[in-house]
C-alpha cells in the first residue's frame, strides 16, 4: 500500500503512511479478526457481480454520434 502512494506520487511521507497502514491493520484485526494482508480481491473479482446502472439526457454531449443514433432509432 505505501508503494501505491509513491506510484501516484502523493505527497504523502512514507514514514507517516507506514504508521497509518499499521494502525489500520490493527484496527481491521482487532474489529473483524483477520489479516488484510491475506485479502486479495483480484483472485475472486471473476466471481464478483455489481449491478451498474447508466443514464444520460436525450441530448447529452458524453455519447458518441454513433451510440445517440441507435438510440434514435429505438
């Protein structure tokens, strides 16, 4: 976790997320009584369903001409 912040170069000091990290790790421990270092959510994401749901104007600018096209002639 502390290397994410230096890939996105947040100006965060290494030091002070070091401590962050382990308090929360303490808390997660103490509260839910396991180890977040053991999760890995990459390794379930296949069997992960999250329902989305989309909508825009009749006239919205963030659809390309083709996608407003099909919707016209629905």
């Amino acid at each position: 976790m502390v290397e994410l912040t230096e890939e996105q170069k947040l100006p965060i000091p290494r030091a002070f997320m070091r401590m962050a990290l382990s308090m929360m790790k303490r808390s997660v421990k103490k509260r839910a009584n396991f180890n977040i270092d053991d999760v890995s959510p990459i390794d379930v994401v296949g069997q992960a369903f999250i329902p989305a749901l989309f909508g825009t104007a009749p006239a919205a600018s963030c659809l390309s001409a083709l996608v407003q096209h099909r919707r016209h002639l629905q």
